[in-house]
C-alpha cells in the first residue's frame, strides 16, 4: 500500500521539478529575447563605410615636402598626447620601381629598434626634435632618411618592417610611436 | 551630542583616550614598585590574579552611568563613542622612547600625542627601558577633554547594469569639466548616502568597462562602501533602495540583489578576478562582405591566444607590455540583412581589450579579427554581456 503512495508521490515531485525547469527555461528565453532587443537597438542606421579607428581617435596631419621636396609624412595625434608617424601614400620613395625594399633603424647615434621603455613613465625614451632621423628606408635604386617632424619622446618602432617592409606599400604601415 | 546628529543604535562601543603623561606615571610607578617589591610574594601573587590598569579602570567607571544615560548596554558593536582626554604638557617620555630604538614610523605634524601613546604603550611592554628613573611629578592642571562619536562603515554588494554610453563608471572630470552626464557610483552612492545618513561613500567594482560601452546581462558586481551612517541599515533597507534606483525616470543604472555584506563580500569580489571570463557582444563591419566560410572559420576557433601590446589610448598611462590574452570562443551573426556588418559574441579571459582585437590596432594586436579574416574590421558599439562571477547573484 505504501509503495503505492511513494510512487504517486515521486511522480507528481519529478512532474514539479519538470515544470519548474519549463517556467527556468522560458524565462531565460525572455531574457535572452530582452537582451538581444538591446543589443540591436541602435541598428537602424548603419553607414555603409563606418569611420576608422584611426578616423574615429586620432586628429590626422600631414607633414608634406618635410625639409625635402616630396618627403610626405603623416602624423595621428591621440588626445592622449601620442603620436603615430609614418609615410603617407604621396612619399616618394613609394613612386620608386618595386617600392620600399628595406628598412634600417640604425641611423644617428643609435638602433632605434633596439630602444627599451618600460614602466608608466616611460624610461630610457629618448628625447627628439623633429629633424631627428627616426630610420633610413631603401628602395631598389636609392635610400631615404625619414625625420621624426615633431618634438617629443621615442616609445617604440614598428618591428614587423623590419622583416617585412613589404608591409610599408600595402595601405596600412605605421613607423613610429612618439610620446 | 549623540542625539542631536540623529544616530540610531542600540549598543555601543566605548573607546577611551588618556595622554601619555599618564601612563607615563602609571609606568614609572609600576616599575618602581616591582623594582622594590619584586621579590616579595605578594607582589608576586597580585601580578597573577591581575592588576587593572588606569585606563580599563576609567572605562569601567565610565560605562555604567553611560549604558544608564543613554539607554542600552554597552558591547563590541560598530557604533563607537569615542573619549580622549589630552593634556598640554607633553611627556618626557616620548622622545626617550622614540629614541630608544622605538620605531616612530609615523611621524604626523600636529598629532604627537595620540603617536605618544603608542609608542609608550609599546615601551611599556618592552620591560628593558626602566621607567623607574622617571618620578611622576604632581599636576595641578586638568585634563581636556573632548568626545565625539562615529560609526564603522557598513557595506553593500549587488550587480550594477548600465543602459546609457555617456554614463562613465567613476566620476570623471577634467579640468573642471564632467565628462559623460553622470557616473555610475554617483547615481549608486548618493542615493544610498542620503537615505543612511552617512558621511561618504566608496564605490568598488570588479572590473570596468568604458564610458561608451553598456553592461548588460545579469550585471558587474559591486561593492559600496558608507562610512559613519547615522542610520543602521536593513535587509529591507537595501530592498527599498534598490527598488528608488531603479525606478529612476532616465533608466541610466539598474541595481539588482542589492544587500548588506560583511568581510567575506570582500573575499568573493576579489577572488579570481583576473581568471573570470567575460561575456560581449560587439558589432563589427568588415572592409568586404562575408560569406559562410567566414562565420565557420570564426566559430572554430577555441581558446584563441592573442597577443596586446598596450593600446595606444592607453598607453600615456599604463606600462608598455605585451600581454597574452585568450578568447574562448566566437560565434557572429548577420545583422539587418547586410553583408558587411554583424553581431560578433565572444567569452575572453578577464583583462582582454576587446576594442583593439576588432581593429588590430595598427597591427599591435595580433591576430585581430581583421588578420583573421583577411580584412579590414571596425567596431562600431560594444556591449558586455555577461561578467561569469559566482558573487551577488541572488
């Protein structure tokens, strides 16, 4: 007789436990619908060319014919006070056959590939004004100085160009970062 | 005075101040007394049943007609009242402790005295310094006397969800200037300050995300801490303080499973933060429209190892390392019938600067979902999702 009323009982519990893990299962449902609601809200109105992350954060300037004629250089300025520096598209060691061929950091007084900053204040940077030679670029026929044209604190070089400096006539290649 | 700030308690803690000078004569007595009567057996025996020393005395004859004045009984509770009685003529004994090879580490201009105390109560118990040649001089001057009466802070823990992209975590200002229209710890702590009545508060998080990101899903923990309240907060309290935030006609914040925690709140929010995986949905747009393969290369990979130097946005303030993150899994969606934009959900190792392994940038992180993709790729909103920690979550 007992065994009976066990069974009924163990019955209607995992019957219980079923709907309670139906009602979990819909409210989580919900709240993923809620979620997703959100996360789609803004969608209206794409642009079909979103600005860059470059566009969005940085202030872009140009340094053209930099104390050469056709020494073209761009310079994003963060509003954080770092600057980005790097040959712009117009620069003329690109107009050369077969483009940029090697890149060598070694020039003035040290390897600025080999510079090391650490810490939140930026030890061992070294301080530049802006005919400061930052690297020597070479195309097939000829070699370029590039300046760093504007005052302030080496951080880092770009290391992939060294090994790649293939990367330079693609349309990304930064050089430098300066403080 | 307790009355008239408006404390609410039912106990008290009493907490007494005696100038050094004092314990400086209790100290010179007792050594005197133990240099002359050291081999006596009584004396002997009346160190082990114990002496009562003149501070616990003054505290014991103080907490009787306190408990009576005031209505309750005195224990160790959070509410304190605090005595401290100082006298102007400064102890010799001072500066022949500090000198003595007593570390003084703390040296504040103004507060020689309470510094007294310490170092003194620290010699006393250091028995090689013979306070025997230090005869107590009669006074004639009183003591000053001046009260007053705090509270220990009380903390509450609960998870935070912020709708808006210009409300900032913290508050943040530059040059006299706010940035964003509000804070998420203001919104929190002046609510919560004003209904306790307390003096301020300090808002703890577990983690942060930008100003123009919003958290969403179950919400980021918290902790708030309100020091001296004047109110003793409830379980209820901390209900009905959560139900006034959230009702909030601008639904900037939301607060969910606001309540009272003690010490271990602390142990919960900290343990393993930085190994806790975080949930975000960002929405990405790509320089050349994707097909299937695209979204299979992308859901294949697991527990994908990416290497960030430090991001230029915040590189004028963090050091410049290269950090090894892990994104656990990816998954994209299209969004709004298009080809180029869509809905990127990712789960990646606490400390992941989502942001930059969208746009790659300029290279520093890599790979990047551009490098992945072979593309250029943007970031156009960014949303956290889920913050998998086991705290406050009911």
């Amino acid at each position: 007789m007992s065994d009976h009323i066990t069974e009924e009982s163990n019955f209607s519990e995992t019957k219980e436990k079923e709907k309670e893990k139906e009602k979990q299962k819909e409210q989580d449902e919900a709240e993923d619908e809620e979620l997703r609601k959100l996360l789609l809200s803004d969608v209206q109105n794409l642009p079909s060319t979103p600005p860059s992350a470059v566009e969005s954060n940085f202030a872009i300037y140009f340094a053209l014919d930099f104390m050469k004629p056709r020494h073209d250089q761009y310079v994003y300025r963060h509003a954080n006070g770092l600057c980005v520096i790097g040959l712009a598209p117009s620069h003329v060691a690109f107009k050369d056959e077969g483009g940029i061929t090697a890149i060598d950091f070694n020039v003035g007084k040290s390897d600025r590939s080999g510079v090391k900053v650490t810490g939140k204040r930026k030890k061992n940077a070294q301080h530049f004004e802006s005919n400061t030679a930052l690297c020597k670029v070479s195309t097939k026929n000829d070699s370029y100085i590039v300046r760093c044209c504007v005052k302030g604190s080496l951080l880092e070089v770009n290391q992939q160009l060294i090994k790649q400096p293939e990367l330079l006539n693609a349309s990304i290649g930064k050089d430098t970062l300066l403080l | 005075m307790v009355r008239q700030d408006g404390y609410q308690f039912d106990s008290f803690s009493l907490e007494v101040s005696i100038p050094p000078l004092i314990l400086q004569n209790e100290a010179s007595l007792w050594s005197y007394m133990q240099s002359k009567y050291g081999s006596e057996p009584w004396f002997r025996e009346k160190i082990h049943t114990g002496c009562v020393s003149i501070k616990d005395a003054l505290k014991f004859s103080l907490i009787n007609p306190l408990e009576k004045l005031l209505d309750c009984k005195s224990s160790l509770c959070p509410f304190r009242i605090r005595l401290t009685y100082t006298h102007t003529k400064a102890s010799e004994g001072v500066a022949k402790c500090s000198d003595n090879g007593g570390s003084c580490k703390r040296r504040k201009t103004g507060e020689s005295d309470s510094i007294g105390e310490g170092t003194l109560s620290s010699s006393v118990e250091d028995e090689s310094f013979d306070f025997s040649k230090l005869f107590p001089k009669s006074e004639n001057e009183p003591c000053n006397f001046s009260y007053n009466c705090s509270r220990t802070p009380f903390y509450f823990g609960g998870r935070y969800l912020k709708y808006s992209r210009n409300v900032s975590q913290t508050r943040w200002i530059i040059d006299d200037e706010r940035m964003g229209e509000a804070s998420v710890e203001e919104i929190i702590g002046i609510k919560v300050l004003q209904a306790c009545g307390g003096d301020n508060y300090k808002f703890h998080a577990a983690g942060r995300e930008d100003i123009d990101v919003r958290m969403l899903g179950p919400g980021r923990p918290f902790i708030l801490e309100v020091q001296n309240t004047r109110l003793v907060p409830t379980e209820q309290f901390a209900n009905d303080i959560e139900k006034m935030i959230n009702k909030e006609e601008n639904k900037l914040v939301r607060v969910n499973n606001l309540k009272l925690v003690g010490s271990d709140g602390w142990n919960l929010m900290r343990e393993g933060e930085g190994e806790k995986q975080k949930q975000y949905a960002a929405l990405v747009w790509t320089s050349r429209p994707l097909k299937d393969e695209d979204f299979q290369q992308v859901s294949s990979l697991k527990d994908l190892k990416v290497a960030q130097r430090t991001p230029i946005r915040v590189l004028h303030r963090r050091s410049p390392l290269e950090r090894e993150k892990i994104i656990h899994w990816m998954k994209m969606e299209t969004v709004a019938g298009s080809s180029q934009y869509f809905l990127l959900h990712l789960c990646t190792q606490a400390g992941t600067y989502i942001k930059e392994f969208v746009h790659g940038d300029l290279g520093r992180t890599h790979p990047s979902i551009g490098s992945i993709l072979g593309c250029r790729a943007e970031i156009l909103q960014l949303d956290v999702t889920d913050i998998k920690m086991e705290c406050f979550l009911t």
